[in-house]
C-alpha cells in the first residue's frame, strides 16, 4: 500500500530534544522554545506553504555542542506523494542554514550510533513510488553533506539490526 506524504504526522510543530551525544548542550525547556521559534521562523522563508505541517528533531550529530535539526515535512507543498522531503538544517546563530535537502523518505528517522567523517550517520525508511517492499537506507556524512536521495547510492540499504535512536516516529494506524 502507498502512503502519501501528506498524511498527517503532527498538526503542529513537534520539536523532541535528543541529547544522547553530548553533554554540553543547554536545558531541553531552553533549547525546545528557541529552537521552535527560530525552526518555524527558518521553514517560513524556506517555503512559506509549509504553515505548521512538519515534525522537527533536535540532536548533535557532529558532537560539536550544538543541535543540529532533522525535519520531516508532512505535506506534499513540494513534491508529489512519492516525494515526501526530509531536511538536515545547522543551527546559524539564531537561525538555521539548509546543509541537505533529502527526497523520497518516510518516518521512522533515526540517529545511528555509527559515524561517517565525525558525524552520525542517518537512517531513513524508503518504500513507494515502485520501490517495494521498503527498507532502511543509511545515510552517511561525505565531510559536507549527506546523500539527497536515499535510494540510490552513495546511500545504501542497511542490513540487519543497527542501533540507534528514533527521532521520528511513524504515524499510529
């Protein structure tokens, strides 16, 4: 069966705090409320059609202190219903900067324990648009990057248990 994009995660924004790298990192309270404000703030002037219809992440995946914020976006504003768009964002000062713009994902979304040029390495659920059954792709940092599309290479199918933590979660049926 075929999910569409659009199907609702959350109807606001939902921002989980997830310091399980770092012990520096400022209080959740403190952390959560910034980071909200200044999300909502960034994903405006990023696609102004987005309004609340994403699901935010907050954890170190570089182990620098800082969050970084994974965001599900649970509206099809920028794609069709195989095209469900997860992003990767660096916290800048008080706002945010775009480090990867990855298509084609689906919840669960999680952190991993293993790393790729000091930072965690992603994983992702595919499945849709032809690609079935699905899978979990392991999205690795390049030193810049990470993969925009989790079904081709450098991305690849994780095999397997592999440990890490859901930041994500999938809808309840």
């Amino acid at each position: 069966m075929h999910r569409s994009c659009a199907a609702p995660l959350a109807a606001f924004l939902s921002v989980a705090f997830v310091p399980a790298f770092t012990q520096s990192m400022p209080k959740q309270a403190e952390v959560s409320e910034r980071a909200k404000r200044t999300l909502r703030a960034f994903l405006q002037t990023f696609d102004a059609e987005l309004k609340d219809r994403f699901v935010a992440a907050l954890t170190d995946l570089n182990g620098d202190g800082s969050p970084q914020a994974i965001v599900y976006l649970t509206s099809n504003v920028r794609g069709g219903t195989a095209d469900c768009t997860m992003l990767i964002l660096q916290q800048n000062a008080d706002s945010w900067r775009l480090l990867t713009e990855v298509s084609i994902t689906r919840p669960p979304i999680r952190v991993l324990r293993t790393k790729s040029n000091g930072w965690r390495n992603v994983g992702v659920w595919v499945q849709g648009g032809g690609i079935q059954p699905g899978y979990e792709a392991q999205l690795r940092f390049d030193g810049k990057t990470y993969p925009t599309n989790p079904s081709t290479a450098p991305a690849r199918p994780l095999k397997g248990k592999v440990r890490g933590e859901t930041l994500i979660a999938p809808p309840a049926r």
